[in-house]
C-alpha cells in the first residue's frame, strides 16, 4: 500500500501522481493497453489517494483531461 502523506483531496493532488503513473506506462507492457485501461490500472494502483477514494470518476475525468491537455495521447 502507498503512503500518500502529503496528498490531498483535490484534482491537483492527484495530477501530480497521475503524471508521474502515466510516463511508467509509456515504458513497460502497458502500451498495448487502451488509454481508458491504462487510466484504469494507475486509479487502481493508487485507489487509497484521498482524491480517488473521495471521487473515482472524477479522478478518471481529469485523467483524461490531462492526457488532453498535454496532448500525451
């Protein structure tokens, strides 16, 4: 289990490990994946960060929008 010490319940909280999950799926086996399944493995990997557990669809919303936004995609 992850410690998550210094998160918090707010979408820039979890950008932040969203992020840094997101450029280790780029690199390992993950890539065959969709980018939704992908999204999904890193929400699960990180199910106790206070952002996630209070908003699980939310979380996959700005996911989403940050794939967008950074045009990683």
């Amino acid at each position: 289990m992850k410690e998550y010490s210094n998160a918090f319940n707010n979408a820039d909280s979890f950008a932040m490990i969203f992020d840094e999950a997101w450029k280790k799926t780029l690199n390992d086996s993950e890539k065959a994946l969709t980018v939704d399944q992908r999204i999904q493995n890193i929400i699960e990997e990180n199910k106790d960060h206070p952002f996630i557990k209070s908003s699980p669809e939310k979380a996959f919303s700005v996911a989403k929008f940050r794939l967008r936004l950074l045009q990683l995609e």
